[in-house]
C-alpha cells in the first residue's frame, strides 16, 4: 500500500471500525475476541488496501475476511481453550437468567446456536445483507444460505424457548 492511500484507509477504519466491532460481537459473543478479530481483519486489509479499494467494495472485503476469521477460529480447538484464575460457580450461572433483559436473551440464545448458521444469522438480519450477498461473502450457494437460515432460526427459536422456561 502506498503512502497516498493510508489517509483514505484511516478515514475507512473511523468510519466503519464501530460496525466491524458489533457484527465481531455478535458472531463471537465475546467483546475481547471481537476486538481481536476485527483488529486482524483490519491488519489484513491494510496490506491490500489497493487492491482492495479497486473492487469497489471495501465493506464487503472487509467483512469476508473478518468472516473467515470468525470461523477459523471456531475450527481450532486450541483457540477454544479459556484461563481463570478462580473456577466459575456453575449453580450461579443458572440464576442470571431471571435477570437478563430481552436483548440479552437473544444475544445469549444466538451463542447457542452453530458458528456458521450465527454467521448466516448476521450477516442476514444484523447486516441487512440479502441472501444473494450472504452467499458471496461466505463463498457458498444461496441455497445453503436459505437452508442455513432455516436450521439457525430454528435453533434461535428453540434456545428463546429454553430461556422462557428457565424463567419464572
């Protein structure tokens, strides 16, 4: 990249860093691993922004590769691994449930459901993409989008109702 296109890329990055971050959330459920995930896709993108701008479609490059990202990720037991310094209390996790809010029974139901149909569920309602653009940025048919947005609205319906349950 040459030193005539950083300008553009910082104006590119301040524009849509905030929107990379909660498509990252909501596909990871986990604001840290979002941070990193953008910041790699952001890295990745710098070192083609040339190319990239040339497309014509930054957005899109930008989220196929956070995308992939994402589900690299998921496919590397390693990476799955979590550190504490103290065992969580698994009898309190139950109790948290009374006390979430709507928005965070859907956050918490869409971490139930598979990677990949989350990644269909995002980029289908939180990112307004259509089916057609879905397919493309996850390099599959749209069948397999429509197919997989079935099975991962089940799954959401199916995690909502557990909750609904587990409350009072």
């Amino acid at each position: 990249m040459g030193q005539d296109s950083e300008p553009e890329f910082r104006e590119w990055v301040t524009a849509r860093r905030s929107q990379l971050r909660r498509t990252a959330y909501l596909l990871c459920g986990d604001w840290h691993l979002a941070d990193d995930l953008v910041q790699e896709a952001l890295t990745r993108a710098f070192a083609v922004w040339g190319r990239v701008t040339r497309t014509g479609q930054p957005d899109a490059y930008v989220r196929k590769i956070l995308l992939n990202l994402y589900l690299d990720h998921r496919r590397r037991p390693a990476r799955r691994e979590s550190a504490w310094a103290e065992l969580p209390d698994v009898t309190a996790a139950g109790g948290d449930v009374e006390s979430l809010g709507e928005r965070e029974r859907v956050l918490a139901a869409l971490r139930r459901v598979a990677p990949g149909q989350r990644a269909v569920l995002v980029l289908r309602f939180w990112e307004d993409l259509s089916v057609e653009q879905s397919a493309q940025a996850l390099g599959v048919s749209t069948g397999n989008i429509k197919s997989q947005t079935s099975r991962g609205l089940e799954a959401l319906r199916g995690a909502l109702a557990t909750y609904q349950e587990e409350t009072p």
